[in-house]
C-alpha cells in the first residue's frame, strides 16, 4: 500500500468508527425522559450495588445490558440468607402501580426498603420506566434460605444487629 492508500484506509475505519457511534447514540437516545432520570435515580441510590452482579467489586464496570440482573452472592444473617432480586424479571407483567405497591413493601435486610419507602412517587415510577426501557434478561435470584440452613454459594456474613 502506498501513502495515499495507507491514508484512505485510515479515513475509512475512522469513518466506520464514527458511523457506530452514531448508530449507538442512535439507541441510548431512544430512551424516554422519565427513564433517563430512573436510569440516574438507580445509579446515585445504589440499587446497582445490589442489584447487578459485580458492580460494587468493579468500582461499576458493568456493561448496562446486565444492570439490575440480579445477584447470586448471598446475605447471610440472623434474618436468613437472602438475595439481591432480578428486578428486570420481576417488573415482567407489572404496572406502575403494582410497582408501586411492591416497591413500598417491607423487605428483608440488607434491602434498604425504608429509603425506597421515603422516594418520591414520581421517582419510583422513573425507576420502573427505566426497567421496563432495559426489558428482562437473565435468570431470577436464588430463592430465600430460612437462618437455619447455610446457604451454598458465596455470601456475605452479617454479624447480629446491635442491641
Ligand atoms: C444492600 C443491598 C441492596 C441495595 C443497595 C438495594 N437492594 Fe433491593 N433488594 C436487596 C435484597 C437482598 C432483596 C431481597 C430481599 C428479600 O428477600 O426480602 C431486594 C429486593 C428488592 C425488591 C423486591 C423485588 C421482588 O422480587 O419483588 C425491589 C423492588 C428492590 N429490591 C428494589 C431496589 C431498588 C429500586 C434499589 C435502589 C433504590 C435497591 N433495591 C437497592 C438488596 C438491595
């Protein structure tokens, strides 16, 4: 190849580099206002840390397509051994309202349901959007274990809450 072959090779892959950038823009932008904010809402309130495998260990490195999966670690504690939910399944077939409803329901630890309780309605329903925009994927949780069984994947031991 010569110079000005070398040269429009160079302009065609940046070119094709360009043109799959737009194409992704293309697909982020078709998200709605409302789930883009259910999209920052679950960012800033932690829901990924739980809720996505890994994303806490990896400081959030976590291709969004497996956001909110769920997690198979378990939390093992005097409560039991429970585990972060597939929020992306467990939005399949619901309403906002069933939503809404189920997101202001008591919840076993470590799910922080008291802050989920004290959202705004219209944040909680951003945060539905933005599942329902992610659509299912993956596999649900392992089910709750009762305190008398150990669990038999990996978890996380919570000592006895303060007297
Ligand atoms: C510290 C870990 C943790 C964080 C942070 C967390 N969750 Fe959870 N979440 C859990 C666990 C564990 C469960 C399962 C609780 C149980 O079995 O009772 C759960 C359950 C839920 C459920 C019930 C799902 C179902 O199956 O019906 C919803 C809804 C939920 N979480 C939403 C959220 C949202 C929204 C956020 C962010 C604001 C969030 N969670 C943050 C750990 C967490």
């Amino acid at each position: 190849m010569n110079r000005a072959a070398i040269f429009s090779a160079a302009i065609a892959i940046s070119a094709f580099a360009a043109g799959t950038a737009i194409a992704q823009h293309a697909t982020s932008a078709k998200i709605s206002d409302e789930a883009a904010r259910g999209r920052y809402l679950v960012q800033i309130a932690g829901c990924n840390d739980c809720h996505t495998r890994g994303y806490a260990q990896s400081a959030g490195k976590v291709d969004e397509s497996l956001w909110l999966t769920g997690d198979d670690l378990g939390w093992h504690g005097p409560w039991g051994t429970t585990y972060a939910s597939n929020l992306r399944l467990a939005v399949k077939g619901m309403t906002a309202d069933q939503f809404m409803k189920r997101a202001r329901s008591e919840f076993r630890p470590p799910m922080p349901w008291f802050n989920l309780r004290d959202m705004k309605d219209k944040d909680v329903k951003a945060i539905f959007a933005y599942l329902k925009h992610l659509g299912p994927a993956g596999k649900p949780a392992p089910a709750y274990i009762p305190p008398d069984k150990k669990p038999q994947g990996p978890y996380v031991q919570f000592p006895a809450p303060p007297k």
